[in-house]
C-alpha cells in the first residue's frame, strides 16, 4: 500500500523546480502525469495547483486504492470506450491489434455506454477472450491495467507495474510509449481539447485509425478494422424483408442516440435529401430505397422500406452489409459498413473531415464553401447543435452540397 505523503511530497518537489530522485511505481505515474496537466492548466498559481492535487489524490486514496486490487495467473486490461457506435467500431480496430501483440495470459473488458447486446454482436470473434461490460461495472471488476479513449488517444489510468512487468514485455513499452506521449500533448487531454486532437492528427499525418496508435507501437494502418463478418443468416434476413434480389439502397437520417442534443450539423437538409431520393427513383426504379436506423429526426416519401427502430441488430447488419450502396453523412453507420464489408457508402462530410475520417472505398463528399480541413468540437459540446461560423442548425458546408451533383456521384456507381 502506497503511502499518502510520498505523492505529495514528490508534488512540493515539482513545485519548487528541486526533484530529488523518488522510484516511479503505477501510481506516481499517473499522478506525474496529472500533476503536469494542473501546472499547465493554472501556471503559477500554486494554490489552484495544490488544491486539485489533494482532490486527486483524496478520489484515488478512497475511490481508486481497493477499486483495481486483485490477484491471479492472467492481466485483466480494461478499456473505457467512450463515444458513440462509430468511436466504438473504430475502437475495435485498435483492440484487434493490440490482442495481436499481447504475449501474456490476458483478459479484455470493454466499458462502454452503448447497447451490451449490440457490442457483443460486433466483437463475436473476440468472444474467448473478451467480456463486455457497461459503464456502471467498472468499480466491481477487478483490472490490472485500464486504457480510456475519451475521443481519440489512448490514455493509461491505471497499472499495476510490477505485476505487469513479470507477465509481458510488450506491455511495459507500451505503457511507457504511451505515458511518454501523453506527457508531450497532456494539454490535449482535457474535454475541451477534442477539437485540437484532431488538428494534430492533420499535423502529424494520422487518420482516426491510426490516431489511437500515435506512438506506431502497434502498428495500425488506415486499412485496419476490426474483425467482425456479416451475419451468417444474411440471406433468411434479406428475404424476410423482401431485399433478396440484392438491388437496394440504404440510407439513415439520425445521429448517436446518446447525443443530448436534439439534431446534428452533420446532416444534410431534408429537403435535399428529398430531392436525391425522387431523382434515384425515377432514374433507377429496379433499386428499393430502405432507411435504417434506431430514430430518425424527419419523414420521407418515396422510399419503399422504412426499418426505423424495427429490425434487431443482427437484421440491421445483414442488410447494411449487403446493399449495393449507403448514402450518408459521416456516422456510425459509414464506420460500421466500412468494418463488416468494406463496400461503398457515398458520405458527406460537412463539420468532419475527409482527410481523418474518410475511407479510399467511398464517394466522399463536401463543399468548398469554408476553407478549414474541419469544425468539428470546435465549440465544444455545442458543435452539433448549431454552426461555429453563421450560428445556423443548417451550415452553408451542407446546404451548398446540391442534389444533382451527389445524384451524378451516384450515377457513376449504380
């Protein structure tokens, strides 16, 4: 057991700029790296500096010291996946990965706030090895090692160095690497930062997949996803819904359903929308228009399947996965396609960027109208409400992508 007045003693020492050598275990670790967080935050004002310090260390004395104790043969690594489907399909990418390079008895538990049902669907072939949890069990199971993606970086909350030290050699570079990074960039690992991560993965030449690997330890590439198929039923499903000749498009026009707000900048207008689905029927009425989706903010006429919130997860999959195109704004669904199939979505991208969030498979989209790579979190939890350059719920970027010319996009695919 750690004793209290060693932290804050190394603490007074880093405030007064004379350190004298202290052993680093897992928990100095993350207390260095969260006290350099609060000495950028509030400069020299040491009194904010030492009041969030003792905060810290009073939550991890009597929330964190008994949470993560436990004994046993394997490592328990947890990972708090936060965010909506999409960050959950891309976290899947990166947890494929990463079980590759494991060379120890380990077991995986994933926290997350989406469906338990529908994630355990997707990470089927991880099954043996993996546990799915929500939010809520994180304090009763027992961890050795806890990674959280709040947005984009992986973030070390807590390990138990010595144990992991005598199980694995690729864990400790790992940690290592991934302390170190946090410690050049800890200023991007507040909430409000979310905006600026995805500016440095422009800089530094990352997309969102290879952004969970900053350091390169693992490996990732942009054409990594994660392992997950189609349902093996596909074909009794398309059938039940009446798709079994294959010649259909599907479309959603929803947002997270975790998202508090009440619409999202990222979708195109209705009516544009309207207006795409009327020129596809009357140009091309051998394909079947189906809107998927667990809500959907708005009606359309013309479409010949309305699935909205009435299929289970593993219909949804069978027939995202087999359509002969998705038409989309950048979601969760053009992520989840991308991970099961692979095949073609046309996407727009509005307050999100290409460059990070776009596949080479897809038709992606967007205006010249604003000149930045992306606007997305620019204004914090805000950004999906309104737009950060006219205050509009519609922003000019997707008011000015026509009907027509995403219709010609079409063309050249069907």
């Amino acid at each position: 057991m750690w004793r209290i007045q060693d932290p804050v003693r190394y603490a007074i020492q880093e405030l007064t700029h004379n350190p004298k050598p202290i052993k680093m275990n897992e928990y100095f670790a993350n207390f260095h790296r969260q006290l350099i967080i609060y000495k950028q935050r509030f400069g020299k004002n040491y009194a904010k500096i030492s009041w969030h310090t003792l905060m810290y260390l009073f939550r991890n004395w009597f929330g964190g010291q008994y949470k993560f104790r436990r004994y046993g043969d394997i490592v328990n690594i947890g990972f708090l996946a936060n965010g909506g489907f999409g960050d959950i399909v891309l976290f899947g990418a990166y947890l494929d990965k990463f079980i590759k390079k494991l060379d120890c008895p380990y077991k995986i538990h994933v926290f997350t706030q989406q469906s338990i049902t529908s994630v355990e669907t997707l990470f089927t072939a991880y099954k043996n090895n993996t546990e799915i949890h929500s939010r809520r069990d994180l304090r009763k199971t027992p961890l050795d090692l806890l990674i959280s993606f709040n947005f984009q970086f992986p973030e070390i909350y807590f390990y138990r160095q010595k144990y992991i030290e005598q199980k694995s050699k690729f864990l400790p570079s790992y940690i290592d690497a991934t302390n170190k990074f946090i410690t050049k960039y800890s200023y991007l690992f507040e909430p409000h930062q979310i905006f600026n991560q995805q500016i440095l993965l422009d800089i530094i030449g990352l997309n969102r997949i290879t952004g969970m690997d900053p350091t390169q330890i693992l490996g990732l590439t942009p054409d990594d996803k994660m392992n997950t198929l189609p349902p093996s039923d596909s074909a009794d499903i398309l059938k039940k819904f009446g798709l079994e000749s294959g010649k259909f498009i599907t479309f959603s026009y929803d947002f997270d359903v975790l998202n508090n707000s009440k619409t999202s900048i990222r979708l195109w207008p209705h009516e544009n929308l309207q207006t795409l689905i009327k020129l596809l029927k009357a140009h091309y009425p051998e394909y079947k228009i189906v809107q998927l989706g667990i809500t959907s903010i708005a009606d359309f006429t013309d479409i010949d399947l309305n699935l909205v919130n009435k299929t289970s997860f593993t219909e949804f999959l069978a027939i995202l996965s087999t359509s002969k195109l998705h038409f989309d704004s950048e979601c969760g669904m053009v992520h989840l396609r991308h991970a099961i199939c692979g095949e073609k979505s046309v996407v727009l991208h509005g307050p999100t960027s290409i460059s990070t969030k776009g596949y080479s498979e897809n038709i992606n989209i967007c205006s010249n109208v604003c000149k930045c790579a992306c606007c997305e979190w620019l204004i914090g939890g805000a950004w999906q409400e309104h737009c950060a350059k006219s205050d509009s719920p519609i922003p000019a970027c997707m008011q000015s992508i026509l009907p027509q010319d995403v219709f010609e996009k079409i063309s050249g695919v069907l």
